[in-house]
C-alpha cells in the first residue's frame, strides 16, 4: 500500500476524485460462508456500474455510511445504511440466519478502501488505459466489525460498526484484577 501517491495528489491544485470502496466478508465460523461482497455508492465518477480496483469488481450498490470522525478519545463507531429496496440484503440476512440464528451479520468484517480515480485500474477507462494506474496507491484501509443490525426494512438495512479492537465490556484476561487478588500492588516503599 502507498499513501504518498494519494497523498501527493490529494495536495494539488486539481485532484483527482477521492472512490470510497467497501467489502463485506462474511465469517465462516459465525456465518458459513467466507463470501465477499465488494460495492461503492456509485457517486464518484458517475460510474453507471463496476469499478474495478487491484482487480477487484466493485458493483455500484446505494450504501451511505457516517460517523468515521474521532471525536475527544472515543473510537468512531459508523453507521452504514444500504439499500434494501431490491431485497438484496434481506436475502443475505436470511442465508446467514440459517447458519446463527438471529446473528444479522454480527462479526461480519467491513473494510473501507479510498483511492483517487486516477488510480484505478485500466479497464475503467475508454480504450482500457490509464498510465497511471496503481493498485497500491491508496489511503491507510479502515476495517470495521458489524456490531448490530440497527435497522431493517424494505427500503434499508442500517449496521453499526465498531473498531476490531473495540473491546468495551470485556475483560482482559477474562476476569477482573482487585487490590484484594494483588495487595502489593499499588505499595509503594
């Protein structure tokens, strides 16, 4: 992965459109599959389908997430809404319910990936040429864990993500460390 390329082109006069990318991977021990679902929003570039990047197809799917920003020492937990309207992610809830009951993707990994529309490969372009293609040239990936399914309709599914080290409400190393376990802990001589 390189950041200097993104970031020299982000620091121009004119950049290059910033293509925001996601995965949804599937865990097999929790969802019975490790499939991979790869989509963007679709509002970068006017794509009017695939986009293609380090030979992955991205199918245009309306998805809109918030809430990446840290904010005074607290994790970004986001939210993702994706579109439900053709029934799509109903399905997907339904096929991994089969395997964990009422599990809604919980655990399910969700990678962001950002790059710049110069970046992408060939086959986007007219003619299958770009010179400056790079499937390196990208921002630092953000890799979120389905916490919940907030929400589910015929018209969206919203998730709610956490950081893969989120750890609140659990205890390392699964039990609590008192004064009264370790008293000289804490005695200073």
């Amino acid at each position: 992965m390189s950041t200097t390329k993104v970031f020299d082109e982000i620091q121009k006069i004119n950049p290059s459109a910033i293509i925001e990318l996601f995965s949804l991977q599937l865990d097999n021990s929790l969802h019975g599959a490790t499939t991979i679902y790869r989509f963007h929003s679709g509002s970068n570039l006017n794509a009017n389908g695939e986009i293609v990047w380090a030979g992955n197809s991205y199918l245009r799917f309306p998805v809109e997430v918030t809430g990446f920003a840290f904010q005074r020492g607290q994790l970004p937990r986001p939210k993702m809404k994706i579109s439900n309207a053709l029934g799509t992610m109903s399905a997907i809830l339904l096929t991994v319910n089969q395997t964990t009951a009422g599990n809604d993707l919980t655990g399910a990994t969700v990678t962001r990936i950002r790059t710049m529309a110069k970046f992408l490969d060939a086959v986007n372009f007219s003619g299958n040429t770009n010179a400056t293609a790079d499937p390196t040239a990208e921002f630092k990936r953000e890799v979120y864990v389905v916490d919940r399914k907030a929400t589910e309709n015929r018209d969206i599914v919203e998730l709610e993500l956490a950081q893969v080290w989120d750890l609140a409400g659990v205890r390392a190393p699964k039990r609590q460390c008192t004064r009264s376990i370790f008293p000289s802990i804490g005695t200073f001589n």
